[in-house]
C-alpha cells in the first residue's frame, strides 16, 4: 500500500484508524445498483488503485448488486492488506424490481452477516452498519429488536464495531443505549444540512459521521451557487463540495464511490482543495 498523502488524514472507527477520504463501492455494481459491471477489470483496478493510493476505508453491502461489490472486492484485494478496513451494511434486501425492501428482522440480519463474512472472505466483519428506514429516508421507530440481534453477533466474535445507517437522532440515542456506536452513516450535503446538530454532537462524543450522496438532491438554484464558487475557484462543483464536507467537521469520512480510476484521483485532488472563510460562508447559505 502507497503512502500517498490523503486530503484529511486520518480518523479512528473505535479502534480503527482510517483515512478520512475513503471509497463506495455501490457504483461498482451494474445499473441502479443491479448486476455486474460492464467492466469488470475496470471495477477491479478501481479497488486496486484506491488500495495503492493509501485508502484505507471501504464502504460496500450485500444488497449492492445483490452481492455483486464484495465479490469484486474479495477477487481485487484478498488476502486484504492490515491496514484496509471494510464497512458494510445489513437491514436491507433488494427485489426483482430493484426496490430496497428492509430486512432487519434478527433472522434476516444473522443470515445478512454470514453472507458479508462469505462474500468478502473474512472471518469478522470490522464494522457492520445497521441500515434503518426506507428508500425515502429515515423513518421514525424503535432499533432495539434489530441492533440487539447484531449485539448478538457481535458477542459471538463476528463483528468488530456496530453502527446506524439512514437514522433518526432518536435512533441514534437509543442505539447507543444498546452498543456502542463508532459511526453514523446518513444523507447529509450542501444542500441538505438536516443533520448539523447531529454532526456536532458525534464529534463532541468522538463518533465519526459518514455522509452519502454528498452532491445530491440539488435544485437548480442552489447548483448555480454551488457552481459558482466552483468557477471562482477554478474547480468542478464535487470538487467544491467534498472539500467542504472534509472541513465541516473532523469527525466527517467521506466515501464518493466511482467506477473509474481517473474519477477516483480527481476525487481525491478535488478532495483537498482549500476552501478560504468566504468561500465556507457562501456555501454555507445553500443549506439554510
């Protein structure tokens, strides 16, 4: 593994040290997240190249192709290097119709994790995310049948650390009346800064927040804000807005998925452009 400098260094899941600027992997898999790639050598050295580069968190899931990204990964990088730590996720299925219908009955979630464990070629799970509410987003309701069955599991020796996926502040609290919790993982960008208290009372507890679709859900007024600080700057809007994300707060990993090499090195250098306190403040305007 490279030693190549990432924008943002590095932050601990529990006892996990990774860098800040990680990899999703659900791009990997075939159209809206169904099947294999079209290039299945190209999905290969995308893992590779994210590997040399010096990431050192993946994200992936069962659900994404159904099983189609922790193949790839297992086929790419095993035996993994030490330092890679591989995140995934359990609570949801996918249907016939490409729908995410949930799954977070004990016994759906005992066979979810045996099948990672398979699939990704491992004999623990480093950090398994407990994916709550629906494709709309997160939904009100107790994580005590499902987080306890992973608690479970857990004691067994087959996960490492738990987390929360699509969830509600209130589910984030009971949750950690459960486990411990080393990451929430949620829909958080520019424009949608539902979470802002949320963020800063993980990074006060030294919980780390994993932010997804970082670019979507825009209107076309707030694109033209964001792509205006982005022709000042000489930059492409992901650009723009992974590099506020990085400094939002310390306790933010980011993981832009990507299936193309040349994408993922833009990512990264677009990752670690500096964002001066009038830019942070235009942009900050977009959300609120």
């Amino acid at each position: 593994m490279a030693s190549t400098s990432l924008p943002g260094g590095t932050r601990t899941l529990g006892d996990l040290t990774v860098t800040r600027f990680g990899y999703g992997a659900m791009q990997l898999a075939g159209p809206w997240v169904m099947g294999p790639p079209a290039d299945h050598d190209g999905a290969l050295a995308v893992l590779r190249e994210a590997v040399e580069l010096g990431i050192t968190h993946i994200d992936t899931a069962e659900a994404y192709g159904p099983h189609v990204t922790n193949q790839l990964i297992r086929e790419a990088l095993h035996p993994y290097p030490d330092a890679l730590h591989i995140v995934t996720k359990v609570g949801a299925n996918r249907d016939q119709q490409g729908g995410w219908p949930s799954a977070r009955d004990p016994e759906s979630l005992r066979r979810s994790v045996h099948e990672n464990l398979t699939t990704l070629g491992l004999d623990v799970l480093d950090l398994v995310n407990l994916r709550l509410g629906d494709a709309e987003g997160p939904q009100p309701g107790s994580v005590a049948e499902a987080l306890e069955a992973l608690v479970e599991l857990q004691q067994q020796g087959l996960i490492r650390h738990l987390g929360v996926s699509n969830a509600t502040p209130e589910q984030v609290a009971e949750a950690q009346t459960i486990a411990p919790i080393v990451c929430v993982q949620n829909m958080y960008n520019l424009a949608h800064r539902q979470d802002d208290e949320l963020i800063d009372a993980l990074a006060d507890q030294g919980i780390a927040y994993v932010p997804f679709f970082p670019l979507g859900g825009f209107s076309p007024l707030q694109s033209s804000a964001l792509s205006a600080v982005a022709a000042r700057l000489e930059a492409t809007p992901m650009s723009v807005a992974l590099a506020w994300l990085l400094r939002r707060s310390p306790n933010i990993l980011l993981i832009p998925g990507t299936s193309s090499t040349t994408h993922l090195r833009e990512n990264i250098a677009g990752a670690a452009l500096s964002l001066c306190d009038d830019d942070v403040a235009e942009l900050d305007k977009i959300g609120r």
